[in-house]
C-alpha cells in the first residue's frame, strides 16, 4: 500500500520511499529465508522438509533500528546485508529516509480496513552503564513505534523478565503469552524485541460447516491422514507459474490491503527447495501483477497451528552482519 494524499508533488514521494522499504523488507526475507533452510540442514538439526514460520517485516524493522545507531564499519556490514545502497527510494541507507519510509509503511498498516487488525511494536532494553543517546531515543518513539528501557540486568532480572513477557503478550493479544522463561543473563547489554500481531477476515471467509477430513501430502512422501481442511468454492484469482510447474492462489482479505498467497506444486513429490530458491521479491513483484479475473474453482485450506524458534545472530553472521555481535 502507499500514501494516497498530494500535496506539491509529495505523494510520489511518499509512495517511492514506502515501496523502498518493502522491496528490501522483501529482499531480505528471501535471503534469510534461504540461510534457514541451508544452514539448517547441512548442520543436522533440520532438514529441508522441516517448516520455516517467520516475518520478515518484523526482522527488517528491528535491525533497521539497531542500525539506526551504528556507525563506521558496523553501519557498512548493516548497509551490505540489508541491501540499502541497491534501493534508490532508501538514499543508500541515509538514516533519516529510512526512518521516514518505515514510518510511512506503519501509518498505512494502522489505516487499513477496519476488519483487519494490525499491531506492532519495538522494545530496547539496554543496560544502564551504556548510555544512549536522546535522539536515538527520539528515533525509536517517533518512527518505530517503540521505547527504550535502561535496566538493571544483574538486579532487575525478574522485572525485566516480566516486563519483556508483558510487552510480547500486550502487541500479540495474548498469543504469545510468555516469550521467556528465564531472564536474560547478567551479562547482557541490550535486548531487541519487536512484536507483530495481525488478525485479518477474508474477503470471501471459509464456513466453517464446511469443514472436512481429508490428506495432507508432505513432499517427502510421507501422507497426514484426517487433516481437518477450510473448503470454499467461488471465484479466485490465480497465475499459473509454468517455469515452477507450479500455481499460485491469492486470498485477498476484507478491504483488499492485504492478501494471502499460497503456491502450490502441480506434482506433490516436488522438490521444495526447488521452488524456494526461485523465489525473490522480482519474481514476486511480476506475478502478483499478472493476477487475472476470478475463475471457478474450489479452494482446500488445511488448518494450520505453527511455532517456530530460531538464535537470529548465527544466521545473521552467516549473511555478513558480523561487527555488531562481537
């Protein structure tokens, strides 16, 4: 979505410098994406059939922040990782047009339809031996709907433990009610949250009488039997992806600011990592374009319930961030 108001001329810009900073939140998505999938892996403690649950909007949000308050080599491994100085509307990764586009990008996610609620927020909880800076402070409230906390880490441990918990809980509406079970160490010096929370209807909402058992094929070969699946005939937009032998289905929530997008294999045995590696927020961008007319057809949903946990910084290092974990 993009600012609709005009004013000399300024609506372009904000419109360039919002969709700046989605096409690097999409960017890096994919990237990490990619880094979760291999790195687990190829360590044994996954495998490529395992599920990838994350936000990518959410990740790019607080390292955009933290970015906010390096400098010098830091600042240049945040600007290659991310890929700021390959997005124009982003002016190289200056700090303030980024903070403006973020803030852009929010204003348009709390304006949307009145049926979809969308809830985000930032947490700095440093140490109180580091000092920060007033206008770093400033940046985090104006811009990133956040706050930051200077505590105790050594004395304070069961306050910032249920302060962390409460304000994980506050943003996502009690679905993660507890994010921690034990404090952070003593030693640390700063902790990071961001909360996304989004509830959404559907345009065209599944009836839930219509609910019914049915097969769930892994790619692996492996069968779930009386997956209790959504089922929804009517007219559904979707672009077939040949080169991927793949089709994509677009259910577009009420008020159309959002949508979900589900790819699914033509053949259930294929691979993927196959089609995982294909995606990029370019391809994305061209085929969400090619959207054509509603056709007939009847859409199987299964009912799904994930939890995942990943230790962000070893994924991070990976992709070059390496200066501010040291």
């Amino acid at each position: 979505t993009t600012t609709t108001t005009c004013n000399n001329g300024q609506c372009n810009k904000s419109k360039t410098s919002a969709e700046g900073f989605a096409k690097f939140s999409n960017e890096f998505g994919f990237r990490l994406l990619n880094e979760f999938v291999q790195r687990r892996s190829s360590s044994g403690s996954g495998s490529s059939s395992e599920n990838v649950l994350f936000s990518p909007y959410s990740v790019a949000v607080a390292l955009s922040l933290v970015y906010q308050g390096t400098q010098g080599t830091t600042a240049e491994q945040f600007k290659r990782v991310l890929n700021f100085e390959q997005i124009p509307q982003l002016n190289g990764g200056d700090y303030q047009s980024l903070a403006a586009a973020l803030k852009r990008v929010q204003d348009e996610l709390k304006q949307s339809d009145q049926n979809n609620r969308f809830d985000f927020g930032n947490l700095l909880v440093v140490d109180q031996q580091l000092p920060v800076k007033d206008q770093y402070r400033k940046t985090v409230e104006q811009y990133y709907d956040g706050e930051v906390a200077s505590v105790d880490f050594r004395k304070q441990s069961k306050e910032v433990l249920e302060r962390i918990n409460q304000f994980v809980s506050n943003k996502t509406h009690g679905l993660i009610d507890r994010m921690l079970e034990r404090a952070p160490s003593a030693d640390t010096c700063m902790a990071l949250l961001n909360a996304v929370y989004f509830k959404g209807e559907f345009l065209k909402p599944f009836d839930s009488s219509r609910t019914e058992p049915g097969v769930f094929y892994n790619h692996n070969g492996r069968e779930y039997k009386n997956v209790q699946y959504l089922t929804g005939p009517g007219q559904y937009r979707y672009v077939e992806l040949s080169q991927l032998n793949s089709d994509v289905v677009q259910l577009p929530y009420k008020g159309e600011d959002f949508a979900f997008y589900g790819v699914l294999p033509r053949d259930r045995n294929t691979d993927l990592r196959t089609i995982r590696q294909s995606l990029n927020s370019t391809y994305v961008d061209e085929f969400v374009g090619e959207f054509a007319a509603g056709q007939q057809a009847t859409v199987y949903f299964p009912k799904l319930e994930l939890t995942t946990s990943y230790q962000l910084p070893e994924y991070l290092k990976s992709l070059g961030l390496q200066e501010v974990f040291t």
